[in-house]
C-alpha cells in the first residue's frame, strides 16, 4: 500500500549565501540592460559565479543573456544558483543581459557593463 503524499514545492535555493529563503510566492524584481562594450569571458564567469552564490548583486535566483566578448566571440549564458553555464553563440548587434531576483542592486549590476 502506497500512502498518499502532499507535496508542497518551495523553491529554496541551498546555495545561496544571501540568507534568504526564496519562496516561489515572492515577488520577484528584473533588470533588462543593452550592453555595448565587450566583455572579458573570464570577468564574466566571475560575475556570473558571485550573483550564483553571493549578495552583492541582490538574492538572484536567474540571469541569461548574450554579450560579444574581447577575444571576438559571442557567448550565450545562464545562471541559476549553483550552476553557470556559458556557450559560444552567433554573432548579434546588441549584447543582452537579464538578472531576475529579490532586493536586486541595480546600480550595481548597471555599473558592471558600463564602466
């Protein structure tokens, strides 16, 4: 005999050192950014690694996009908490990047593409 289970799914991100339970009822804020200049891939992993897993930029739970690169390539990218994934991409005009979060430091994250 199986018994019946009720599950209730809340999206708590283990990883997330910003001591913040992210529940799936929070209300979740966005920032949208152009970026024209090109970014050093490496920078990015970094930047991308600390919205995965710290504060400084808010309690950020998504960010993807695609930014042209100072070695000439394009690269698409995702981040969830814990896991940061970048890839070769074709070419576009404008470089995208999109961070999805609670308490998000826009200036901040404005601040890294356009210094």
């Amino acid at each position: 005999d199986e018994e019946e289970h009720e599950h209730h799914h809340h999206h708590h991100h283990e990883g997330c050192a910003c001591g913040h339970d992210h529940d799936a009822d929070e209300i979740f804020d966005s920032i949208g950014l152009e970026v024209f200049k090109k970014v050093d891939r490496s920078h990015l992993a970094e930047i991308l690694e600390e919205m995965a897993e710290g504060c400084t930029y808010g309690g950020i739970v998504r960010a993807k996009g695609m930014l042209a690169c100072t070695d000439g390539t394009w690269v698409n990218f995702d981040m969830v908490p814990e896991q940061v994934e970048i890839r070769e991409a074709d070419p576009e005009n404008i470089g995208k990047f999109v961070v999805i979060g609670t308490e998000l430091q826009k200036d901040k994250i404005k601040a890294l593409f356009n210094d």
